[in-house]
C-alpha cells in the first residue's frame, strides 16, 4: 500500500507548475471575461449595467456610472492580460481586490466561488503566469543577466 501512494504522490508531482498555471489563468479570466460581456452592447455599457451598479453593485467610494465603467473595463481587459501572459501578476491582483470587493460588499455567502477564484488568482501571483507567456519571455530577453 505504501508503494502504491509513493507512486502516486511521485505522480502528481512531476504536474509542471507551467500546466497549472495557463490552467489558472484561462478559467479565472474566463469568469471575469463572460461577466463583463453581460454588461456591454456593442462598444456601449447596456442601461441594466448602470442599474446593476446603483442598486445591487455597492463599491464603496466610487459613484456607481464610475464603478459601472471601471468595473467592466476590468473585467474585459483583465482577462486578456491573464490569457496573453502579460502583466499577468498585477492583472491577477487587481483581480483579486476585484474578488474581494464583490465578496465583502455583493455577494457574502458566495464564498465558495470567491475562494475559488482567490486561489487561482494567489498561485498566479504568487508563481506568475508560467513559460507559455509574454511576462516569461520578457523576462527571460531582459533580465537574463
């Protein structure tokens, strides 16, 4: 039996981080991504974005058209951050300030999903967005010294 886990846990080992990592950052950018293409038509915020952001959207300190338009080009532009690799750390942690504010202010009993999201987001943060990425490659020509 002993045998039998060590070679399971050797296994599971050998995941590369880099696997883990693009896996991260296309489902955490997905979430955020389909969200905001539920807030637009077009190149246009729809009027039920800007009905969202002053009845059940809270940010605090921000008047809610200015949350409505910062809140969406977020979670546009993110995403794609995250997906090409670029910048992807500072793209995560905005994110995960995005995250807590949604938990604390929105929707407090979806701490699951929020968790979710959370641990995504820290293991880009913390490990970054891996080799299939531009952060890696700028890196890899600029700080290679």
């Amino acid at each position: 039996m002993v045998k039998l886990i060590t070679f399971f846990v050797r296994l599971f080992e050998k995941i590369p981080d880099d696997l883990i990592a693009i896996m991260a950052r296309f489902a955490v950018g997905l979430v955020f991504f389909k969200a905001g293409l539920t807030k637009i038509e077009g190149f246009a915020l729809k009027p039920s974005t800007f009905f969202l952001f002053e009845s059940e959207y809270t940010v605090p300190l921000l008047p809610p058209v200015v949350a409505a338009y910062l809140g969406t080009i977020s979670e546009l532009l993110l995403p794609i951050a995250l997906w090409v690799g670029f910048g992807a750390r500072f793209a995560a942690l905005a994110l995960l300030v995005m995250t807590a504010v949604i938990q604390i202010f929105n929707y407090p009993n979806a701490y699951g999903i929020h968790a979710l999201w959370s641990v995504a987001l820290l293991y880009i943060l913390i490990k970054g967005p891996g080799l299939l990425s531009i952060d890696h490659l700028l890196r890899k020509k600029y700080m290679s010294n």
